[in-house]
C-alpha cells in the first residue's frame, strides 16, 4: 500500500502560484479584451486559493479567509459585468474587441 503525502500549505500555494502566473501570462500576451479578462479572473481565483488556504492552516478557528475571499468574488463579478459591458459596447462600435485597435484616447 503507498502512503500519500497529505496536501499542506505548500502545495495549495504552488497550485495559486501556477495559475496566477498563467492569468499574468494570459494578461500580457493575449490581445484581445475577453481574453484579457479571462486572465484577470484566473489571478483573482489564485488569491482566493492563498486566502482560503492560508486561513486553513494558519488560523482554523477564525473566518477571515473566507471573508475576505467572499469580497474577491463580488468584486471579480462585478468586474465581469462592467468588463463586459464595455467591451459589447466598443465591439459595436468599433466592430473589434482586440485591444491594439482600441487607440481612440491617445493623442
């Protein structure tokens, strides 16, 4: 029978480290607004894995991980809907969501 090491800390943070470093990733590489959002949500989802993990092993007792995770959700939502509207917006006036072609602000 093969003995499993238990999941710790390390391993919940190296699992926030990979998908924060691949919604970075996502961020800086990908053109276009949707995709560019997709990444910013894998960062959020990253810090709400450090933040509920941490709160497990560092103070079990107490609920502030899971609150503060809580106030990450909302206000990744909220970004959603707002990131969203606004890119239905410029995609119907500009007919693109590639975010090169959104230039309009520069001088």
């Amino acid at each position: 029978m093969a003995l499993v090491a238990p999941v710790g800390l390390t391993h919940f943070l190296l699992l926030g480290t990979a998908l924060f470093c691949l919604g970075l990733y996502c961020v800086f590489i990908k053109r276009n607004a949707i995709a560019l959002l997709m990444g910013i949500e894998l960062m959020l989802n990253a810090v709400n894995i450090n933040l509920i993990a941490f709160n497990k092993f560092i103070a079990p007792a107490s609920y502030t991980g899971q609150v503060f995770s809580i106030f990450v959700i909302v206000v990744a939502a909220a970004e959603v809907a707002v990131g969203l509207a606004l890119v239905i917006s410029i995609y119907r006036d500009r007919a693109t969501t590639s975010v090169d072609d959104l230039d309009w602000l520069k001088w």
